[in-house]
C-alpha cells in the first residue's frame, strides 16, 4: 500500500495521471525505430510533464503559481493529444488506442481545469 504524503498525490486524479504516462510509453514503445529521437520522445516527455507539472504546483505555496502549473499541465495534455492525432494520421496507432488516449486526454483535462478553477476562485477572494 502507498503512503500518500505529499498533496498531489492525495488528488483524486493522480493515480489516472500516472496509468496515463504508462500508457503513452506502452504505445510508443510500438513506433517505429526511427521515431525514437522524434514523436516518441517527444510524446513521453510531454506525457510526463503533465504529471510533473501537477506535483510542482502544488509544492509552490502561492495559488497564482499553483494555477499557472496546472495551465501547463493542461497544455502538454493538449500536447499530448495533438501528437496522438498525428500518429493517428500516420498509422502508428490503431483507431482503439487513439479513443482510448483521447478519453483518457478528455477525463483529464475537465480535472486539470476543474482544479485550475479552483486555484484561480481562490485567488479572486
């Protein structure tokens, strides 16, 4: 059993944030060899940095820094999700892994603005 101690990882949505990063490694791990140092690079990284980004937000003490990880996190999911578009295009992923990614990208983004929105209401009191 996990010992949640930090606030992230007492977020409802962590434990999604996590299975998603594994499920980009586990499907670009199929691309082709020459995607390696491009797409697949590529979209790890950003699969990461919304994860990454969450847990450094909420280590910042003030709510307007918060608020601002949690709008990057929200844009490398986007960047994420554009990146699964053009595998799509490129037939690097079949049709069910990309509604898969995509529900997962849609799930996640309503959480990572429902807490965005919540930072920010904080603020504006």
């Amino acid at each position: 059993m996990e010992n949640k101690v930090f606030s992230f990882e007492k977020l409802k949505f962590w434990d999604e944030l996590r299975l998603f990063v594994k499920l980009i490694y586990k499907i670009t791990k199929k691309f082709p060899e020459d995607e390696k140092f491009g797409l697949v690079s590529q979209m790890r990284r950003a699969a990461i940095s919304v994860s990454s980004n969450i847990a450094e937000g909420t280590s910042r003490s003030s709510l307007k820094d918060q608020s601002w990880f949690s709008q990057i996190s929200y844009s490398s999911l986007m960047e994420v999700l554009s990146q699964t578009i053009v595998s799509k295009d490129l037939n690097y992923i079949n049709d069910k892994e990309y509604d898969n990614i995509r529900s997962i990208t849609e799930n996640l983004s309503r959480q990572i603005n429902a807490l965005r929105n919540s930072q920010l209401s904080r603020i504006n009191k």
